[in-house]
C-alpha cells in the first residue's frame, strides 16, 4: 500500500486524532493552520502556517494547491471545520489534480452549512429535523406552539460575507429559547438588524446529554462505508455545547435509516456527524444538525471497531472497502476532553450548571469504562500533554472575552 501524505486543517482535537491515527501507521502529515493549535505540536505531524481562508479565501486556496503540488504523492486532505471545509469543496474541481479531498461537493456543503436551506429540505423530505417557522409569520405564531427557539443559520457568515460584529451576535445567538409571544416580540425587535441570519423552529427540551451522534464516512458514490454510534454525556456550555464526555451507544435502527437516506438523496460524500436530539418530554429522535467534516470527538471511532479517518484515507485512494460498524457495547468505550472535564465538574459547574458539579470521587467514577480515550494524552504523542494545558487556557481567556463583549 502506497502511504500517501496527508493534510489536515485546522488542527484542533478532531484534527489532532486524525494525524495521531494516520501518523502512528508510519504516513507523513503536515498540520496546517493560521495559528498554533493544539494539533500542531503533534510529533506525528509538521506544521506549516498558512492563511486564514476567512480572511484571505484565494491567498489560502494558492497556498495548499502548491504545497499539494510540491509533494511526491498527491495527499489526502482532511478539512476538519465548516468553514475551512467549505473552501476546500468550493475548489475542489481544481484540487482534485493535486490531492484527495475528504468533503463533499459545494452545493451539498453549502446546503448542510446553511440550516435555514437545510431545514427546508428535511422540513419536505421528512428528515426527522425540527419544524421549521417562516421568518416572515414569526410574529403570528400561536401561543400554543410555544417554547420556540432562535439559532443562528451559519457558526460564522459565509466566506466573503464577513462581519465579525455579526459574527460575534451569531455566536450569542447559538441557541436562545423564547418562552411565549411577548418574549419573541421583544426579541425580534432587539436583534432586528440580525433577523435575516436567524431561523425560529420549535424547542427539543433537554441539554447537552441529550444528544446523540451518528458519524459516517461515504464514498464517492455516497455508499456509507463506515459508521461510528454515540452519545453526549456532558457538553460545554451544558445546554448546547460541544462533546467533552462521550461514549458509544446504540441508537434504534431508524434513527440510522434516516442517516443512510439523507446520505443517499444528498449525494453527501466524505466524514460528517449526524447530531440527534432525543426530546425529553416526548422522547423522539430529531435530527438538530449535521456536521459534514471530522467532528470534534472522531478520536473514539478506532477504539470502537470503526476507524474512521484510516477507512476514509483508504477509500480516498481508490481501495474498495466492506461496511464497518461500531462494535463497542453502550458505555463500553469513553471519551474525554480530561483538563476541560476536570475544570468544568469541580469549578466551573458550581456556578453554570450544579448537577455535573462533581467531587473529585465523583468525577473520577463518572469517567469509568472498559476503554477510555483522553484527547490530550497519546502514548507515543507525548508532547500534546503539555501543549493542551496552554490551549485550554486561550479557549477559558476567549471564552471570557466573548461574555464580557
């Protein structure tokens, strides 16, 4: 088997499990980022700087077709966040003779990233997501169809649309829960000048611990090759925040019905994260988000039976491949953000979120499994240890910046 090179960008967590994988197996990765990040000090990778696509779109896109082009092999890419992973697909045709692009085609990029686009169609196609209100009737909805939500439709505007005053208020405006009309009059009158970046859709009670994910690797022909199953157990910020405690899990086979189909009907190919939100009043599965890149917890998918970024560099460069599943029994195999976790239950829960706020015993116990994954330390990749103690702090410091702006 010939050992391709590999890129990935930007190197936070998902892009430094994908480089320890592929790394370790002996193939050469080059971590690519405007920025030090977490993934560059990984001694499994070389790090280049290169520009930031949200600033510098065609700056960035010049810089990696020549370091494509410069290298032996043609490398596969691994694009690891919405916004890097929809300028890789928006040139992808002219990549396409210098690399291997792991992500998808534009137009289904841009169609998963914009969730008002998104919603649209799983609203027509029944794809299990949240209904969906018309901007223009939001002020008519009837009392009873209350609590209704407001989220931003991007993470951050589309490339060559950005503001980050607004960038910022779409960062506030992840997730915000509105209660009843007055609440929604009031709300749309003091963000009316961000209203056309919001969509309003019904509320899926429960935080964080109620989602579930469903992540995949699809071929070229959109033909699911690999498929990873599990669940949040605690997230940062509780109620919408990113995975710091995972684990596998076992979802009903319908909740995987609806993944392949969606898969299938948007010719979707490359590694994505399907998220599921089990309502806990009513206990359905909606489908909240799709993440169509390596999420942030890939790390987990080797030890479950189911390596995802090696099936993905193999498939990538043209071998044919059997479906894997995930074959970790439910809470057989954990995941952990171990300095976040840690920080979060004995600090920072006593004032955000008191039930995960822990005793150091109760923590402890919390993480029991037969396998559990820590982000931060790899046995032959030492130097994360070290260089994810800095990384946490910037992420605390910005974290405070943005609540005090």
């Amino acid at each position: 088997m010939k050992k391709n090179p590999v890129i990935v960008f930007n190197c936070s967590y998902n892009g430094l499990s994908i480089i320890q994988e592929l790394g370790s197996r002996g193939i050469y990765c080059i971590a690519l980022d405007s920025f030090f990040s977490v993934g560059t000090f990984s001694k499994y990778a070389k790090f280049k700087r290169c520009p930031n696509p949200l600033k510098d779109e065609l700056g960035f896109v010049e810089f990696l077709y020549k370091l494509c082009a410069s290298l032996p092999l043609k490398p596969v890419l691994f694009p690891t966040n919405d916004e890097w992973a929809l300028v890789t697909a928006k040139y992808k045709k002219s990549l396409l003779n210098v690399s291997y692009p792991c992500v998808s085609d534009y137009e289904t990029m841009s169609a998963i990233l914009s969730k008002d686009q998104f919603y649209k169609i799983g609203q027509a196609r029944n794809y299990m997501t949240p209904y969906t209100f018309d901007n223009k009737d939001i002020l008519s909805i009837k009392e009873n169809a209350f609590p209704i939500v407001a989220k931003a439709k991007y993470k951050s505007l589309p490339i060559g649309h950005c503001n980050s005053h607004i960038n910022h208020a779409l960062k506030a405006n992840r997730l915000i829960v509105l209660k009843n009309r007055k609440q929604l009059a009031e709300y749309v009158m003091r963000n009316a000048y961000i209203l056309s970046h919001l969509v309003f859709q019904e509320y899926i009670a429960g935080n964080s611990s109620a989602m579930f994910t469903v992540g995949i690797y699809a071929d070229e022909k959109s033909d699911i090759k690999a498929l990873f199953t599990g669940r949040k157990i605690r997230g940062y910020p509780p109620d919408i925040g990113d995975n710091i405690l995972g684990e596998s899990h076992v979802l009903p086979e319908f909740v995987i019905t609806n993944t392949v189909r969606i898969v299938r009907e948007m010719s979707f190919t490359g590694i994505a994260e399907f998220e599921y939100k089990k309502d806990q009043n009513t206990g359905k599965y909606r489908l909240i988000e799709i993440n169509p890149r390596p999420w942030s917890w890939i790390g987990i998918t080797p030890e479950c039976g189911v390596n995802i970024p090696y099936i993905a560099y193999k498939s990538l460069l043209g071998y044919e491949l059997t479906f894997q599943n995930s074959n970790a029994a439910a809470g057989s195999v954990k995941y952990v953000k171990i300095y976040q976790d840690f920080f979060n239950c004995l600090i920072r829960h006593r004032f955000i979120y008191k039930p995960w706020h822990l005793s150091f015993g109760e923590w402890k116990n919390s993480l029991a499994s037969s396998n559990l994954v820590i982000a931060e330390y790899n046995k032959g990749d030492w130097p994360i240890l070290f260089a994810s103690i800095p990384y946490l702090l910037g992420k605390l410091i910005t974290q405070r910046w943005h609540k005090e702006q």
